[in-house]
C-alpha cells in the first residue's frame, strides 16, 4: 500500500458531476491516465443506459433499457462481456502502461463481474495512483475500498465540484495525499 500517493475516488448523488470531474482531471494529465469513464446514452432527453469508454477511445455499451440480460440494475440490464472486454482490459492495461489508473464507476453494475473486482484490486494493489468514482451504496465490496487506509474519498454534490477539483490536482500534482 502507498500512503503517500493515495487512490482518490469521488463519490456522490446521481448526476452531481462525478464524471464530468474525471473528465475535467484527466485533461491535467492526458498522457499519464489510462482506463474508462461511463457515460450516459440519452434520447430525447431520457437516459437510456450507460457506455465504457476507454481513454483510448474503445467504446461499448456497458448497460441498457434494451438489453436483455440476466444481470440488471433497475431497468438497465448489464452487458457484462463488454465491461470485461473493454473495461477490465482498459484497467489492466493502465496498470502495465501509465502512471494514473482511471476507474469510472466501481458501482452496482460493474459488481457483477468478479474479472472487473479483481482489476479493480490489482489496480488498487500496484504502485500506480486510481482516480475513479465509487458508488455511494453500502456494499460489502465497496465498504471494502473505502475502508483501506490508502483510499481517499471526495463526496461532490453539484456545488463543490470545483473546490473537490482542485484538490485532487493539488494532490496529484504534489504527488502527496
């Protein structure tokens, strides 16, 4: 564990900015952040699922109102191939090749898949630095990550995005916690 370049993950209510944070952070540093953010697919103003995109720019439908799936998160069913396909394989490669592992969501869907867990835990594992978001639901996997000594956790509710957002940079940039 490395406690002096800790692992930051945002937390927070649905649509309080958390990816558009990464978004913004990953910017600072766009050759030193490897991964995926999750994005959202909408029409006509409804959302109808989520998306991987790897930060080289793979693109896969994570969840959807039209897929039929055994895994399912309210009324999105969840394509765990692709998260595995895609997202595992963006994680893992941001682990062998750059110096800021990228993770955007550890959440409910991404759970079902022991393969995107273990990722997830090398990623914590190595001595490279995650930025990421974690869900807000108390789930034994995640009560796991938050509560290792080298996590450290950022809760933006829609107002303090920007304050959160420098923080992170004055800590990735000081390369302290």
């Amino acid at each position: 564990m490395n406690l002096a370049r800790p692992h930051l993950l945002i937390t927070g209510r649905p649509r309080t900015g958390k990816t558009t944070l990464i978004a913004e952070l990953i910017k600072h540093w766009p050759d030193k952040c490897g991964g995926f953010i999750t994005e959202e697919i909408r029409e006509r103003g409804d959302r109808l699922g989520f998306r991987l995109r790897t930060l080289e720019g793979r693109v896969a439908i994570l969840a959807s109102v039209n897929l039929s799936s055994p895994y399912r998160v309210s009324r999105y069913g969840v394509d765990i191939e692709s998260l595995e396909r895609i997202g595992v394989e963006a994680i893992l490669k941001a682990i062998n090749s750059k110096e800021i592992i990228v993770i955007d969501e550890i959440g409910k869907m991404e759970l079902y898949s022991e393969k995107f867990k273990q990722a997830v835990l090398r990623a914590l594992d190595s001595t490279k630095r995650v930025l990421g978001v974690i869900h807000l639901a108390k789930l034994p996997f995640l009560e796991r990550i938050r509560s290792r000594p080298d996590v450290m956790i950022f809760e933006v509710n829609g107002e303090n995005n920007e304050e959160i957002k420098n923080k992170l940079i004055s800590i990735i940039e000081t390369g302290a916690g």
